[in-house]
C-alpha cells in the first residue's frame, strides 16, 4: 500500500494505553511514501487527528475540503505513533501543503530536530 505524506487515513488504534488517542479516528501519515510503499516495511507513522482545538505548534489546524474531513480539526504531534498498515480502514483526502508544513514544523519541534534560538 502507497500512501503519500499528507494523506488523511482512517486507522483503528486501540489497544490503546494510558493517554494515547483511542479508538477509530482520522490521522495525517507523515512517512515518506518510497517507505510506505515498500512491502519489507509494515508500519507507517501517522498523527492523529481531533476536533478539539489545541494550542501551540504541536496542534496545526487542519480546515475541512479536500482532505475529507468534515470540519475544522487538529493534529495532534504529540499522538505520533507507527501503526501496521492493516490498522488502515480508509483513506481520506490530503490536507493542504501549507498545512503539512506546519505538521513538519511541529513533529520538528516534538522531535527535537529544529534549529534552537
């Protein structure tokens, strides 16, 4: 399965554990699509997303349109997490370039790999 960064995915996440975003939800896949693709590589990385607004880098708005969601939503970069892509159940549509950017921006930050003032 090819899935290109920026896609908005169905996945199904439980079993979940302690704080980790539960249940079935959209989320943004975030690895790079050559790896996706590649059958010897199972998991994909992907961002959950929420209706609840958040505050700050770790939680870029998403606008509903052409990634298929229905309305305004959150990515939620500190949720990152590999999955088997048979937790897949559904792709979406892709959210924007600049949106995406401001999910690179933040997984940045969460991953420490922003250059510091």
């Amino acid at each position: 399965m090819k899935v290109e960064r920026g896609t908005v995915v169905l996945v199904e996440l439980d079993p979940t554990v302690g704080h980790e975003q539960r249940g079935v939800r959209p989320c943004v896949a975030v690895s790079d699509p050559v790896v996706n693709a590649d059958q010897r590589f199972p998991l994909i990385a992907v961002v959950p997303i929420t209706g609840t607004p958040g505050e700050g880098a770790l939680y870029p708005e998403l606008s509903p349109g052409t990634s298929g969601l229905t309305k305004t939503s959150f990515a939620l970069i500190d949720q990152l997490r590999s999955i088997d892509k048979r937790r897949i159940r559904r792709l979406f549509g892709r959210v924007t370039r600049d949106e995406l950017a401001a999910v690179d921006q933040g997984l940045e930050l969460f991953l420490g790999l922003a250059e510091r003032p």
